[in-house]
C-alpha cells in the first residue's frame, strides 16, 4: 500500500519542486551542479553505509542512492513525510548516539537561526560515528556578487530572502561554526562564482547558461567567491 505524503511549508506550496526541477528557476544549474558532485563523492562508499539525510525534503537523493545499491538510508525532514522520509525535527532526534557513517546536510543549515545551527551540529556530532563523515552544503551570503552590491549599493545579495535563510553567513563563519563544533574539513568544494554580468545572465537564463555555468565552475571557482559551497567533513579526533 502506498504511504500517504504529508507537506507543510514550502512543499505544500511549491509541491515536490526538487522532484520535478524547473529549468527556469534560478537555482536550477547549481541544484544539478551539488547533486552531481554529491553523488560522485559518495559512489566510493560501502553499499551498506549507512546514512541520514537531514532536511532531506522529498527525498530526492535518498531514491537515487537506493537506485545506486545503497541500502541503509533514512531521511528525516520537519515539512515532509513519505514511505522514504521521516516527519521530525533535526533538532532533537530520536536516533541513537554514533549510528552513522554518513551525515548528508545540504542546502539546510541556512534556514536554522544561529542559535539552533549550533544545536544542529552538536546533535549531528553526537549521531555521526567516530570516523563518520558530514557532507553539507551551504550558500555563503559573502559570494562575490554580493560583495559588489555591497560595496556599490550597501547591501548585500542574499542567497535568499532573510525569512526564508534566517542564518544566512558569509561562508568565513561557517567554517569557524564547523570548527567550533569539533569538525574538520578534509574537501571544500565552491559552485557558481557569481562575477558580474555572468551572474545576471545564468541567473536569468539558467537552462541555458548551464555550458556557461559548468566552465565557470571548473576555471575560476574559488570557494570563497562561490554562491555555494560543499564541505566534506570528519569528527576531530
């Protein structure tokens, strides 16, 4: 029997958006782009891992890992429920203590405010096991054309509007977050440099930019300029 789904938040409104992608939304190139290298970094992992998608919404990566011989995968989400995902709060789990190999927590922790990215990651270490791996993505709101404007015009391009990422952070506090909170980053990985006149165009014609976007991303990608950034992470010893 099929397991009702059950949304609230922007999937009530917007329905499974990462399910059925929109090649005009603005986020489109990125979106492929950290699904792509998310997926890659994973393929070298033991079919039996066994990992936990937090705010993992529809559970788009938890069905392609199934497709991919994985296993051993649960998702937890605050808005969502299906036969893949879990209704919860990431907050406060009741998972056991060290239960997992892998973490995935991607496009989330902007959408905590800053008290409870803490909290967050404090419950994420106590979940991980000891040579587990967190592998979370995160907008940084200091990419380069953010900078700009703020320099121009004296504000700054956020990744979203403040209701939506109330945590927003130029991506310097997010590793000194990250770090705080006993992890160390053995991969960094930066999509999207957003310079000038480039951004205007993939953002307005992200379909099809994506040629222009991927060369981007592989020339002059450095993180700290990137909307997004991708970290690979292990608990500090």
């Amino acid at each position: 029997m099929k397991t009702m789904q059950i949304k609230s938040g922007e999937y009530k409104k917007r329905g499974d958006y990462h399910k059925k992608l929109d090649p005009n939304w603005s986020y489109y190139p990125t979106y492929l782009a950290k699904k792509k290298f998310i997926l890659e970094a994973l393929e070298k992992e033991p079919r039996d891992s066994k990992i936990l998608d937090m705010g993992c919404g529809e559970g788009v990566f938890i069905e392609e890992l199934f497709s991919r011989g994985f296993s051993n995968i649960e998702g937890i989400d605050l808005n969502y429920s299906s036969s893949l995902v879990k209704k919860g709060n990431i907050l406060e789990t009741s998972f056991s203590e060290k239960n997992f190999d892998i973490i995935l927590l991607l496009d989330v922790i902007e959408h905590m405010s800053f008290q409870d990215q803490e909290r967050l990651l404090k419950e994420i270490k106590r979940l991980l096991k000891d040579d587990g791996e967190l592998i979370i993505s995160i907008p940084n709101l200091a990419h380069f054309y953010s900078r700009i404007s703020f320099l121009l015009k004296g504000f700054l391009k956020r990744t979203a509007n403040i209701k939506k990422h109330p945590g927003d952070r130029p991506i310097g506090e997010y590793l000194q977050l990250l770090d705080n909170a006993g992890f160390q980053i053995e991969k960094r990985k930066g999509l999207f440099p957003t310079y000038p006149f480039f951004y205007n165009i993939i953002i307005t014609f992200p379909a099809k930019t994506l040629w222009l976007y991927n060369f981007l991303n592989k020339t002059v990608a450095f993180p700290n300029f990137c909307f997004l950034n991708i970290f690979i992470c292990n608990k500090k010893s």
